[in-house]
C-alpha cells in the first residue's frame, strides 16, 4: 500500500471509531430516602417540576428499582454491577467502616475512566473507607477510598448526615483539618470530650432516639463518637450547596473531555436541616423541604448542562437509594405534617422493608434529543445500569466487575418497553423477588419503621406471601396457597440466583 492509500484508510478508520465510540457525559443523580411517591410527576405533593421536566424529555419507569431497601447495598450495586447479597458486608456501615469493594473490582467509575472519562462523585458515600487489615487515619491520606474504585475527584462524606465523623473529605483528605485538633471516630465508646446528646440534651435543636444520641454537631446529636476536627466540621443546612457546587464546578471544567458524575445528596436522609431559604418551603415541613433542596439541585444542574452546551449531550438518570421513612431517628414532624402526601405512592411499605416500597422507586432516565420520551413499565434495576452504559460506550463489561446487570439500553431509552423478567429485592438482609405482575416474598420477617420509636417486624410463615402486584398493589392478599406452582417457580428462582 502506497503512502497515501495508508492515509486515506487510517482516516476511513479514524472516522469509525468516532462513530463506534459515542460517549455522552453520564450523569447519576442519586436520592436518599426517597420514595416512588415523593416526586410530582409520580404523584407526590411536593412541586418537583425540574425533575418532571426531565421525565417529560425521558423515560420515566414505574417498575425501576434499587436492589437493596437500605443504602449501602442499593450504592454497591449501583456502582459494581453486582446484588448487594453477595457481598455480606454490603449492609448499612458504621462511619469508620472500611472500603467493602475490593479495588481489583471494576466499578462502572473505573470502567468509564479506562474507556476516557474524567470521574467525579459528589455527595453522600457509605461504601467504606481504608483497609480492614488497618485503622484508618482520619488524619493523613483516606485511602482506599473513592479515588481507588475509580472516581479521580472525590468529595464526600464518610457515610450519612446522621453519622460521625461529620466532615467533608475532599481526595481522601479531610477538609479544612487543623492539625493540631485531629479527628477521632469510634462507635463503642466515648472518645474526647465533646457533649452528646444524652449528657447535653439541652444543647440540642433536634431531639433524637437513643441511637442519635451520641456527639453533638451543629447543635445535633449524631450516631457514633467524634472528637477534633472542629474547623473541618459541617453545618447541615450548607450541604446541599456544597455538594451541588463541586457538582457544578466538576461540570464546566470537564467541557472537553466526556464525564461521569456520580451525584449524590443528603437529601431526603435525616436530618433534615435545609438551608433557611428553603425552611418552611413546602407544607410538609422538613421531609417536604428537603425535597424541594433535591429538586432544585436537579434544575441547577441541567441549568449548568445548558449553559454550557453540554445538556445534549448527557444521559442522566435520576433514582433513589432505597424508600421511603417518615422518622428515622428525629423529631423533624416528618408523620405529622406528611398530611395525604404518600411517600411511597400506591406501594406497601418503605425504607428496610421488602415490601414493593422498599425498593420501587423513582427512576428516570434522560437522553434530551436521543430518548423517545415516554412512561414505562419495564422492570429495570439500577444494577442494569453498568452493563447498560457499557454497551452504550461499545465495551463489553470488564470480566472482573459484577456481573448480575443486564443490558437495558434499549429499555432506557425508551426504545423498547422490554425490560427484566424479574428482579430479586432485599430488605433488611431478607430476599423477595418480583416476576412479571408477581411478587413474592420468602419466609422469614419484613421489617419496616412504624414510626416514633416503632419497628414492625411482620412474621412470614411457610409458604411465604404470594402477590398480584397489578391487582393487589398494597401487597395484601396472599395467594401462595391458591398458586403452589408460582411459588414454587419464583423459590426456585431464588435458589438459583440467591441461594444462602
Ligand atoms: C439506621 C439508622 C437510621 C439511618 C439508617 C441508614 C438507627 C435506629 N437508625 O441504622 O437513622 O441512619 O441506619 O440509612 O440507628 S441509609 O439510608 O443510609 O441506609
Ligand atoms: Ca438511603
């Protein structure tokens, strides 16, 4: 081959490979607490218009799911592909708990920085941080953290709002630290001498269950012991800005070069302290306002999409970690002023619970201009999403990452109403699974938060609960008894995919 034949074909494959390799900016808009029913284009009391106005330009899924009716698992999925079950650490982790994703497992962060993006994770992540063969130094460098599983910027909390140590940290290093006033954090016992909320109840602007009771910041008690840091300290009512606007810094740097942002607010996780311009908001008291914080959050960052040119070019999905709770630890009124609100829409149950309101939540995905807009009833996971962008980019998933997702591209963008033929759900370590319009829920015990103070555990005998979701929504009838061979089949399923 002459010189210029070889020009005129490296050229031809350049040109390929650009077509092949379409690869928008990917954008994970990540809830906590929030429920099927809590948006207004699902129903919900609380104006959540720049959410609706995404579902409008996308799909918006009535049957979209998180794995797991808790965060932790529901996060672990969402980011390795893989049901939380199979990991036994994937349960709601202490603040000083360590990574539980091996770094030698691709997470869908690793997987697009291989494949040329630049990955962020603002907000809440309770996945763990440093090693369990030693204590972390909350001191020096955190790691393995964020930045080890694949995300190059990180700024995040260590777990929840509602949990020590309550400080941002910024690439593995705490933010605003003064070294001569070092962080402690431990969950047995006192460390230092800063009041809780058991010895100090006086000093506190929120009262809290036991479990709440521990180190007090920012006038709130918190779960879990912490000592120093007192510059690097948060106040809750500033959070949501500080994690949208590392969001949207993280957004105009990157107009060149394709992202993943991985975006994940405190919001609708207790405590519920908004900041004041939005206090008082909404008439649903905190738990309404903080919805109003998430929905606004989402507005302002298509707003940042749009200025810079970039919003046609950015899938994002929007979703929830697990469902649901209207007191999970704090007198904030979330019971008394819910008024007909419905949190979890026509679902039974919420948050812990393997009721469908557990794990059915708000899912909406959004391609402007690329989705063919519109409603589904596909039964899609969020654990579908890494196999779903993967084929999105044209890669395969990497061997080593989880492999229980499944391509649903098609599905999320609305191309087809084809989605999973079932889904397994777990609640508060128990499994259940849907298929098609049944849902099933092995023996065992569904438990969930019946309010102030309250945890119902309802007992489920042999053979288990059978349910007609199309029919039954409310999950109240139980078929098992008429329809051994269905419970039979979905048992089997079970076995298969989950066995113990
Ligand atoms: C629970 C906490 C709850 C919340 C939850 C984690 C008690 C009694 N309850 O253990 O307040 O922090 O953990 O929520 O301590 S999640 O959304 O991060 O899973
Ligand atoms: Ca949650």
């Amino acid at each position: 081959m002459n010189k210029k034949n070889m020009l005129a074909v490296v050229v031809a494959l350049s040109a390929l490979a650009v077509v092949a390799a379409e690869k928008p900016n990917i954008i994970f808009i990540y809830g906590d607490d929030i429920g099927y029913g809590d948006i207004s284009c699902y129903g919900g009391e609380v104006d959540t218009c720049n959410i609706d106005t995404l579902a409008k330009e996308g799909v918006r899924f009535t049957g979209g799911y998180c794995t797991a009716a808790t965060c932790t698992p529901s996060r672990y999925s969402l980011l390795t592909g893989e049901y939380a079950f199979r990991n036994k650490s994937a349960q709601i982790l202490p603040g000083n708990a360590p990574l539980i994703i091996d770094p030698a497992r691709p997470t869908i962060a690793a997987f697009l920085q291989d494949n040329g993006y630049k990955t962020a994770l603002s907000g809440k992540w309770h996945l763990g941080l440093g090693s369990p063969a030693e204590p972390l130094d909350w001191n020096g460098q955190i790691k393995p953290g964020p930045k080890e599983v694949g995300f190059e910027y990180s700024f995040h909390m260590a777990a929840t709002a509602d949990r020590v140590p309550s400080v941002y940290i910024k690439n593995g290093r705490i933010v605003d630290l003064d070294a001569s006033d070092p962080v402690q954090v431990n969950y047995q016992e006192m460390v230092g001498n800063d009041p809780t909320g058991l010895s100090h109840p006086q000093l506190l602007r929120l009262q809290a269950d036991e479990q709440h009771a521990k180190t007090i910041v920012n006038g709130i008690s918190r779960i879990g012991y912490m000592s120093g840091g007192n510059s690097a300290r948060f106040r809750d009512e500033d959070m949501a800005d500080t994690y949208l606007n590392k969001a949207v810094d993280f957004i105009k740097a990157n107009k060149a070069d394709p992202f993943f942002l991985y975006f994940a607010p405190n919001e609708n996780h207790v405590p519920r302290v908004v900041h004041e311009r939005f206090q008082g908001s909404t008439s649903l008291g905190p738990r309404g306002d903080a919805l109003a914080v998430f929905d606004w959050c989402v507005g302002r960052l298509v707003e940042t999409l749009k200025e810079t040119g970039q919003y046609e070019n950015t899938l994002i999905v929007v979703s929830s970690d697990n469902g649901p709770v209207l007191f999970d630890g704090y007198w904030e009124a979330g019971i008394e002023r819910t008024g007909t609100h419905d949190a979890s829409g026509p679902w039974r149950g919420g948050k812990y619970s393997r009721w469908e309101g557990g794990t059915r939540v708000p899912f909406i995905v959004t391609w402007p201009g690329k989705s063919n807009p519109g409603i589904s009833d596909a039964i899609v996971s969020q654990v579908d999403l890494y196999a779903s962008v993967a084929a999105l980019i044209g890669k395969k998933v990497p061997k080593k990452a989880g492999q229980d997702g499944l391509d649903l591209l098609d599905a999320f963008l609305g191309k087809t109403e084809v989605g999973r033929d079932y889904i397994i759900q777990e609640g508060s370590g128990q499994i259940a699974i849907r298929k098609g319009n049944w849902k099933y829920v092995p023996p065992g015990s569904v438990t969930e938060r019946g309010g102030i103070g309250v945890w119902i555990s309802t007992p489920v005998e042999e053979p288990g609960l059978l349910f007609h979701l199309t029919e039954d929504p409310t999950e109240s009838n139980n078929l098992a008894a008429l329809y051994p061979e269905r419970v039979k089949e979905l048992r089997d399923i079970i076995m298969k995919v989950a066995p113990e």
